[in-house]
C-alpha cells in the first residue's frame, strides 16, 4: 500500500474535506476554549505562516 499517491480530487470531496475540517476546528476550539483564548496570537501567526506557502505556489505559476 502507498501512503502519498497521485489523485485528482472532484470539487465536492475537497469542499466537503474542508468543511469536515473547518467543524473539527470550531470543535476542538470550543472544547479547549480557555487554551485557545490565551494562545490566540501565537495560532494565528501559526496559521498565517502555514497558509503563506500554498498561496505563493498558487500564485507563482
């Protein structure tokens, strides 16, 4: 079995993906509120440097 393999992905498994995802967060993000308030600029730095290399290849080609 290959853990990494080539596919392309139809519109709605990817927008379903991303909002299985989105809801796992606001859940974990409920649950862990008083972690996530006091961390709450470490996580979004976090999540801006994570979100800074897809958007530069999207825009590079």
């Amino acid at each position: 079995m290959r853990l990494f393999i080539t596919k392309t992905w139809h519109w709605s498994n990817i927008a379903l993906l991303k909002w299985s995802a989105l809801f796992l967060g606001m859940l974990l993000g409920a649950y862990f509120h008083e972690y996530v308030m006091k961390n709450a600029w470490v996580i979004v730095i976090c999540v801006l440097l994570f979100a800074l290399r897809p958007a530069a290849a999207y825009w590079k080609e």
